[in-house]
C-alpha cells in the first residue's frame, strides 16, 4: 500500500529502464527537428536572397518570423499543458512543425513563405515546455539531469545534419529554386515521425496526483512502467501553488532571464553564421562556408551536448551554466580587445569553436533542464513555457538586430556586445537559481510538508 508520496518515491528511485531511452527518443526528435529547421533558415535565405531579391529588412524578418512565434508557441502549450494535462497537449506541437515545414517548401511567395515559417515557430516553441516538462517528470531523481540534457542534445545532431543535408544539395547539381525547397520540407520527416509516440505517451504520475488528484492511476502507470505493482491508501488532496510568488518570480527571472541571454547570444550567432564565414572566408562559395559551419558544429558544438549530459547530475547545473556563461564572455572579449584576430581566420575559427562548445556545455543545456524542475507541478508547464518564451524573444533579438549591428559595427564590436550579454547571465545564474542536482522533484511542492510530512521522508541528494 502507498501513500500520493510513496508512489512518486517508487518513480523517483526506479533507476534508468527501457521507458526511459523511448521516452528519450520520443521526446528528442522533436528537438532534432527544432534544430535543423531553425538552422537551416540561414542557408536558405542566403539562396533565396538573389532568386527573390530580399532586401536586408527582409532577410531579418525571415530569419526570425519562427524565431518570435516560437515564444507564442511556448506560451499557449506551457499553459494549456498545465490545464488539460501533458498527454492531452503531446503530438500537437509536431503536427504543426510537421504541416509547417511542408507548407513552407511549397510557398509561392515570400509573404507566404514567412506565414509557413510563422507555423514552424509555433511547433517549435510549444516543443520546448511540452518535451521537457514530461522528460523531467518521467525522469528518476539520480540521472533527471543526464536524461532531460539527452534530450536536448538531439539538437546538436540537427545542428550537424542541416549544415550537411545543405551542403550535399547545393553540390549536387540541382537548382537552386529547387534545393531551398527541398532544406525545408525535409525537415518534416523526423517530425513526423514521432507523431504517434507522442500521442500514445501515457500521462506523468506527477501531473495525476498533484494536478489531477488521482493517486490510483499513477500508482498504475508506475507500476506498468517500473515493473512494481503498488495500490494505493487513502491520502490527502494535493494543494495547489501559485505563480506569482516572491519564490516564482525570482526563479522566473533567473529561468526566463538566462534564457534570453544565452539565446541572443546563440541563435544570433548561429543564423548569422554565414554571415561572419563570409566575412572571414571572402571568396569561398556558399557550399565550403556551410562545410566549415558543419565543422564547427561537429568538432565542437555536438561533443559539448553530451559532455553536459554525462556530466550534468555530478557538477550540478548552476556550475555547468556559470562556466558556460564565464567561458563565453571571455572568448567574445577576447575577440573584442583585440580585433586583429578576425583578420586571422585560423585563430578566429578556433575561439569561435571553444564558444560553441561551451555554448552547448553550458546555457544552451541548462536553461532548457532548469524551468522543468524548479517549479511545482501544477505550474510547471506555464513557467517553462515563459522561461522558453523569454529564450525565444532573445533568439528573435539576436536574429533580427546582430545582423544588422555586425554589419554596421563589424565582427569585433559585435562581440563585445555578446561578452557583455554572456557576462550578465552569470550574475543571473548565481543571484537567482537553487540547485536541483539529484534533488526529488517534490522539494519544489511543499504540499507533503503541509500535510505534516517531514523533511527527513522526503528524497535526499546524495553523490
């Protein structure tokens, strides 16, 4: 017999098990998809630039149009994830990047292509709350860091598939009207894929008993899922918490705040990667900017996902984002201070590489892990979906305005600017965030401690 808390104890200590690696999978595709999508905008606008003439207001728009709905996108599934549950809400986010994608290889014009875009953000964003929250709440206590950070790591492989998908269009000998067209609606495939895992996902036991107060289905899911048959006792209804909170809020701005830093920081650095490899490499073709764009991605952008991973539930996540964050903001300024260095593309490349893995070993992870565990279950969803919210506002800054200031300002100003950026998420790491590492999930509740339950009965961190 189990208590609402023994059951969750039993999913907390259940260890890593097959439901884990296909959730992983289910979950990870999804952020593949997201990652090559959102990357390859890049090669195809520096296609579509002369076949349609784009003025440079809007190469931008069309650079960010997901980037911004993507904050939507996070918003209305976060919250809606919360109120009707996340089974009901899974697959939805994917059926939209999916239509998204295929629309958008088959626009007629640059009105409509920017409309299809605005679809792929929506699916893209409500991807980030949805993903995580269930990743997390599926997770164990001991590996909910190595397991949720898996999943994010798919995008270092959608970071290294676009770039290459892009490159072996454009030597291929197609032409080119056809070959943007084919970048994007490739990216529906991985998509869809996971359509039917999604929707077949059973409901989190978490959200069962703190949301929905049902302790008899989650002790059947844990028990499916865990191979540990449990019934149930009659326990006390679950209270629910509020959002607005001195607590919340000031965990919501370190959440929503590192989020929007790292991400003006990546995504403008990112979209803008064929612009800063053209400006270093002058005369090579579009072809060996992109190989030298999968380059980097592949020697350091993909190793820093998985390092964070392995990495993640024994050096905690505020010291994986502080060191992230602290590496960036030196080798911006670097860059900064001495400006000879972008007119020696060797070294150049070789900062821009350490950035990038550190990037990956760093914000990139942890600001996507974090919101899906500092908050209580009933507002789980919501907050992440404002933290990956305020991530996307900076991406759509950092896409719309770095383009525009690199080109106004040059590369070494630039940086600068980003040393700054990658500066002030540390204050914000430290001033702001609690530490989750091998942490139940249920500290964040306080609804046991209101039914009397003692710190002692709850899952301790251990090493």
């Amino acid at each position: 017999m189990a208590s609402k808390l023994g059951i969750l104890q039993t999913f907390d200590e259940s260890g890593l098990q097959k439901f884990h690696w296909r959730t992983v999978f289910t979950t990870g595709m999804g952020f593949f998809t997201d990652a090559y999508d959102l990357f390859i905008i890049g090669t195809v606008t520096a296609i579509l630039t002369p076949l349609w003439h784009l003025n440079t207001g809007q190469l931008a728009l069309l650079n960010s149009t997901s980037l911004a709905s993507a904050a939507l996108g996070a918003l209305f599934f976060g919250k809606m994830m919360d109120v009707l549950g996340r089974k009901a809400m899974y697959g939805i986010e994917v059926i939209l990047l999916t239509l998204g994608a295929v629309l958008s290889a088959f626009a007629p014009s640059f009105g409509w292509l920017i409309f299809f875009r605005f679809l792929v953000g929506l699916g893209v964003g409500g991807d980030y709350p949805t993903s995580s929250v269930i990743m997390s709440e599926y997770s164990n206590r001991k590996n909910r860091g190595f397991l949720v950070t898996m999943v994010f790591a798919m995008q270092g492989l959608g970071l290294l598939v676009g770039p290459l998908v892009a490159a072996l269009l454009l030597s291929s000998g197609l032409p080119h009207p056809l070959v943007w067209r084919l970048m994007l609606g490739l990216g529906a495939i991985p998509a869809a894929s996971v359509i039917y895992l999604r929707r077949k996902i059973s409901e989190t036991p978490r959200y069962l008993i703190a949301v929905k107060d049902d302790a008899q289905q989650a002790a059947e899911v844990v028990s499916h899922l865990t191979g540990n048959l449990l019934t149930t006792v009659p326990d006390e209804s679950v209270a629910t918490q509020k959002l607005w909170t001195r607590r919340n809020m000031i965990r919501l701005l370190g959440t929503a705040g590192s989020w929007f830093l790292i991400d003006v920081a990546f995504y403008g650095n990112g979209v803008s990667s064929q612009l800063i490899l053209k400006a270093l490499l002058p005369r090579a073709t579009l072809v060996t900017t992109t190989l030298v764009a999968a380059g980097i991605f592949l020697v350091a952008a993909v190793p820093g996902y998985y390092i964070a991973a392995a990495f993640m539930d024994r050096m905690g996540r505020k010291v994986i984002q502080s060191v992230g964050f602290g590496v960036m903001a030196l080798a911006y300024v670097s860059i900064f201070l001495v400006p000879e260095i972008v007119r020696l593309p060797i070294l150049f490349l070789l900062i821009y590489a350490v950035s990038y893995f550190f990037i990956e070993f760093g914000p990139n992870t942890t600001t996507f892990l974090v919101p899906s565990e500092v908050f209580p279950t009933n507002l789980r969803g919501t907050a992440h979906g404002i933290s990956a919210a305020g991530g996307k506002m900076g991406a759509f800054l950092g896409a719309f305005v770095l383009p525009g200031i690199l080109k106004s300002l040059g590369l070494s100003h630039t940086m600068g600017l980003l040393a700054a950026v990658s500066a002030l998420g540390i204050l914000l790491t430290l001033l702001t965030l609690p530490e989750m590492k091998r942490h139940s999930l249920e500290d964040n509740e306080e609804i046991w401690r209101a039914q009397g339950v003692s710190d002692s009965r709850l899952p301790q961190p251990t090493e």
